[in-house]
C-alpha cells in the first residue's frame, strides 16, 4: 500500500513538473507569435518608423540567441528550479515593463529583459522535465508533450494578438504574461524539486560577452543602415566592430577549454551544413513573419483582428507538420525531408511576393500554409542532423547550438529584410513593393539552401569512417520542434 502511494505521488509530481515547465514554455512561445500581431498598433500608438518595430522584435530574439546556451549552463550548475523561477521572474517584471512602457526606448529596454528571462526560463524547462523522467521511454514521451503543447502558443499567438489588440490597445499582449507568470512561481515554488549538475562546465563568460557584442554590433548596423546611410561612419564603423568582435569571439572559443561553441564541431560537415541552414531558417522565418500582420494591415487594409486570423495558417501548419517531421526524416532521411521542407517553404515565400493589394484571400492563405509546412519539415530534421554528427554525450550542446543558429537568423531576418524595404522606400517604392522585394529575397535564399543541403546534408567520409558512430535520426519526440529543446550540456 504504501509503495503504492509512493508511486502515486511520484507520478503527481512529475504531472506537476510536465505542467509547469509546459506552461512556462507555453508563454515564451505565445511571445513569439504574439508580438508581431500588435506591430501596426505599436507603430501608430508610438509613432514609430519601420526601424523601431524592428528593434521591438530583434531586441527580444538577439538577447535570447545570444544567451541561450549559457542559460542551459546556468541551470544545470546553479539548480535547475532556481534558474527556471529566476528566468519565469525576469520575464514577469519585463512584461510588466512593457505593458507600461511610455515610449519606445522603454519598450525595448523591456524586450531585453524579457530576451534575459526567456533564455534562463526555456533550457531550465526542459532540464527540469529531463531530470523528472530518469527512465528514457517516460522521458521521451514528456519532452513530446512539451514539444507538442507548449507549441501551442505559436499558434494561438497570432490570435490572441489580433484580439487583444483590437480590443485593449498593445499594451495587453503583455500584461497576459502576468497572471501565467504568478501562477509558474506560486506552483513551481511549492512543487518543483531542486537539481543541478555537479560536473557541469564553467560559464563561459568572456565568449557570451563577446557573442552578444559582436551580433548585437552587426544587428545594430542592419536596421539602423537604412534610417543612417549605408555609407555614414557609424554604420561602416559597427559593421567593423563587427567584424573585430566575431573575430576575437573565435579567437577566444579557440583557447578555451569548456566553450560555449566548440569550434571542433564545425569540423563536421553533417553538423556544419545542418546549423548553416538552420541560420536560413530562422532568417526566413522570422523576417517574413514580421512583416505578415503589416502587410494585411497597411497593404490590404484589414483589422488587427482579422490580420491576426489571417496570419494563422502559418503557425496552424507548423503545429500539424511538425510532429511528423522527425518520422519522416528516420524513414527517408535528414537530406530529403530538409531539402523537400526548404524547397517548399522557398517557393511559398515567392508566390508571396507576388501578392497585391487586392488579391483576394482565397488566393493567400495557401502560400502562408506552404510556408509553414516547408519550415516545419526542415527544422526537426535539422537539429537531428546536428545531433546525429556529433557523439551522444555532446546531444544536448548539438541541439542548443541548432537552436542559437535559428535565433541568430531569425536576428538577421528581422534586420536585413527590414532593411530591404526601408532601401526600396528610400528609392521612392511603396511599402508594397519592399514587401515583395523582401519576400522575394527571403524566397531566393530559402531555395538556394534547399539545393545546398540536396547536394551536402550528409556525413563526411572522416566521420564516416570512424569519427563518431553512425546513429539512426531521433523519431519526433526527441528532437523537440518549436523552440529551444535540449539545450543542457
């Protein structure tokens, strides 16, 4: 009886820690999605350019990329509980931040602390709902139901967006954070338990530093180019700070005998060319979306409301997709779901920029759905990928890195293909038309890493024989979808 008990209460605790951890991840991904419904009311509301939405989104994802592995990190050597409380309390107060936020500056000085607490929050998620599930097969089908329900507010991001904003003005797209939030502390103070990994690497701050500076620097110089001058010194200036930056960032991994990037990785090409598409991924992605709502907004004059439904097929798809993506890669293989998915996503993204004002939303909604099946077929295959090329010790520091990359692009997305439109403006074009510009490009891009990935998405002969061994690719639920998975050490 009372070994039954115990495991009764075993099984209630480890339902508690799947609950909190999913909810928990559950609000940075609604983050996700959620904000880009509200842009066309931040921009009227704050009177604010193309530049200052830009910075909204990007200040959030730089600081998550750049912070990310290190919050892995943070939580397997501090305590997987207190990180995860600290990260669900930074990013709490930072939406409180937001909500009030009287200009733009503090706008964004909230995003950055919300970046802060996403990137502790998300990895020690995960850590705690590893730790909670010692035996694999329970663990495998947990990480599944965190992958598949937290990924729920990607899709209901766009909505509740739409909604909210249409309703109550910007400001409450933040302020839903705050009742999750309180509910995350008051549960995960009482019922999570406390663990850490005593043989955990030290933190390596000088290459975080570094990292953040030298993206950050770069990220600066992309959305600021077009509002400046591509030639103003302050522009050519952060662009060889830039360069400076990444140069010492390498040059710093390369001594260090814990980084937070083992350069050694990059020596497989399975593992280079996966995080090299993985960064087009999250360029594509995120530069696009960002410009979704607005488009339907400013180009073919709907409601918050209803540009926040429109936008749905994209999120919906990937949430129906992406659970079979990883099946489908362990029966065909990384390099023909991932170039079928990128080939896809890319010719969704070209019949986008071909859409006008008065195309009717019949014609539309598909190519937002091709998009996002595209995208959901290559990103599970991707991390896969990473994870295969290198040894299984190292998995968690493959996934967590294909999880960087894709935020590193999704940065450079928002940035570059912002700074196509603003370009195309500057010359006398429309918004319209730097929208089809933008998505165009975005497109290009996408198709040109489908035929790089058919041609080297696959193991090189060194590996082969003999570097690391050969493993099947992880089915679906191992390699979770949506946003940062096993990102520990």
């Amino acid at each position: 009886m009372a070994a039954s008990s115990a495991t009764v209460g075993s099984r209630s605790s480890r339902a508690v820690v799947l609950t909190v951890t999913c909810l928990g991840q559950f609000m940075v991904l609604l983050d996700n999605t959620i904000v880009g419904a509200a842009l066309p009311d931040m921009q009227h509301r704050l009177h604010t350019q193309l530049t200052g939405l830009q910075w909204i989104v990007d200040a959030y994802v730089l600081l998550v990329a750049m912070l990310l592995l290190s919050g892995g990190v943070f939580a397997d050597r501090f305590g997987r509980k207190r990180v995860y409380l600290t990260g669900a309390t930074v990013f709490t107060a930072a939406s409180l931040v937001c909500s009030l936020a009287p200009s733009l500056g503090w706008l964004v000085a909230g995003r950055v602390l919300q970046g802060i607490g996403a990137a502790a929050l998300s990895p020690a998620s995960l850590a705690l709902l590893a730790a909670a599930h010692p035996v694999p097969q329970e663990r495998i089908k947990a990480i599944g139901l965190w992958a598949g329900l937290s990924g729920i507010g990607l899709a209901a991001g766009p909505v509740a967006g739409g909604v909210m904003t249409q309703a109550f003005g910007w400001p409450a797209i933040f302020l839903v954070n705050l009742p999750v939030g309180v509910v995350l502390l008051l549960v995960g103070l009482r019922h999570l338990g406390e663990s850490r990994n005593p043989s955990a690497p030290a933190i390596d701050i000088p290459g975080t530093v570094l990292s953040v500076l030298a993206v950050g620097v770069l990220t600066y110089g992309l959305i600021e180019g077009g509002a400046r001058g591509w030639t103003s010194p302050v522009i050519l200036g952060s662009f060889a700070a830039a360069v400076v930056l990444l140069g010492a960032f390498v040059a710093v991994e390369a001594r260090r005998s814990a980084p937070m990037l083992p350069l050694r990785l990059f020596g497989q090409r399975l593992f280079t060319v996966s995080n090299a598409a993985m960064v087009v991924v999250g360029f594509a992605l995120m530069g696009s979306t960002f410009f979704f709502s607005q488009f339907f907004v400013h180009v073919q004059g709907s409601s918050l409301l209803r540009a926040g439904l429109q936008t749905l097929p994209v999120s919906l798809a990937m949430v129906i997709v992406s659970p079979y993506a990883g099946r489908l890669a362990a029966r065909y293989g990384f390099r023909i779901v991932v170039t079928t998915g990128l080939a896809l996503a890319g010719l969704g993204l070209l019949a986008l920029g071909t859409v006008h004002a008065d195309t009717g939303y019949g014609n539309v909604w598909w190519r937002l759905a091709l998009i996002g099946v595209g995208f959901a077929l290559a990103m599970s295959p991707l991390t896969g990928a990473a994870i295969q090329a290198v040894s299984p010790r190292e998995s968690g520091l493959a996934s967590g890195i294909s999880s960087t990359t894709r935020q590193i692009g999704a940065v450079l997305g928002v940035a570059l293909l912002g700074a196509i439109v603003r370009t195309r403006q500057s010359s006398g074009a429309s918004f319209e038309a730097g929208l089809d510009s933008a998505f165009l490009a975005a497109g290009a891009v996408v198709l040109v890493t489908a035929l790089a990935t058919g041609l080297w998405l696959v193991r090189s002969k060194s590996t082969e024989n003999g570097a690391a061994p050969h493993r099947r690719p992880e089915p679906a639920a191992v390699i979770p979808v949506n946003e940062e998975s096993a990102n520990r050490r």
